[in-house]
C-alpha cells in the first residue's frame, strides 16, 4: 500500500450561447483525506456523486463539506441542484470518470469561477455529505455569463505507482 495514489483529474470548458468554445482548463485536483476514506470505505462506483462550482481560496486536504475555510462555493447556474456525476459505463477498475456524460451547468449569472468540487450531496450550497475532490482551475479564475454553459468531467484514478 506504501505505493498506492488516488488521483484527481478535471476538465472545464466554457460554451457561450452560440456554442463557441470560450475557455478551457485542465489538470490535476486534490483528492481530499475525507475523499481518500470515502473511496476506502465504499464503492465509489456504486456511489451518488455531485459536481459543484467554487469561488476562490484554495482546497486543502482536511477540507470537508462542513468545514472549508479557505474557499466557498457559488451558484450562478440555474439547476436546482449541484450536477450529477454520471459514470461512464466503459470506467475502468482503476478509474471512475464522467467523461462520456460531463456535468454540464446551465449559467444564468456573470460571475468568476475558479474551480470545481466533487460530493456525495446534490444540495446547492449545503454543507452535509462528502467531500471527495477540489480544484482549483490551473489558469487561475474563469469568467462565466448569463447564457453560457459549462461543462465539468471528472476522473478519480487509482494506482500502484
């Protein structure tokens, strides 16, 4: 177990209303304690996850849903919930992704996004459940607009080295 490493991994991309590519931003996020013993303790397959929206502040580590300090998350989108992680049917034994199913958010507010979360409570601002992952976006903060779309994957890898 000495070598074993759970990943995180996130891509962005932001479509105005037109469908035009706006920005895009990709790379690795921190899969928080919490996270890591949610994913030891449980089938993260067969888990009911949650993408959310942050502002800015950075995630740490011992960052849970109840208590993140150093971030908060925004909600300028329409959808009554935080976006469902669809999982892949094709995911592999070493990863759970969403990538055939982004979560895709309905923006309906000029606001600045600076990274995406992942949790196992679909409530807009709540602060129960699990916090699995947090990311800051690698090319700092994102301007989103009323109208525009963004769509969110996520990937939790597992591995040996």
């Amino acid at each position: 177990m000495d070598n074993f490493k759970i990943r995180g991994y996130v891509i962005a991309e932001c479509y105005s209303p037109d469908g035009t590519l706006k920005w895009r931003d990709e790379g690795e996020n921190l899969v928080v304690d919490e996270g890591i013993n949610y994913i030891f303790a449980n089938d993260i397959e067969a888990a009911t996850l949650y993408i959310g929206l942050k502002d800015t502040g950075t995630p740490a580590a011992g960052d849970t849903m109840a208590s993140h300090a150093g971030w908060a998350e925004i909600v300028p989108y329409s959808d009554a919930t935080r976006i469902a992680f669809t999982e892949d049917a094709s995911t592999t034994d070493e990863a759970v992704s969403n990538s055939g199913s982004p979560a895709s958010f309905s923006i309906n507010a000029t606001d600045t996004v600076f990274g995406a979360f992942l949790t196992t409570d679909s409530t807009k601002s709540g602060t129960a459940g699990t916090l699995i992952a947090a990311k800051d976006f690698t090319g700092g903060s994102q301007a989103v607009a009323d109208g525009d779309t963004l769509n969110v994957t996520y990937t939790i890898t597992g591995s040996s080295s």
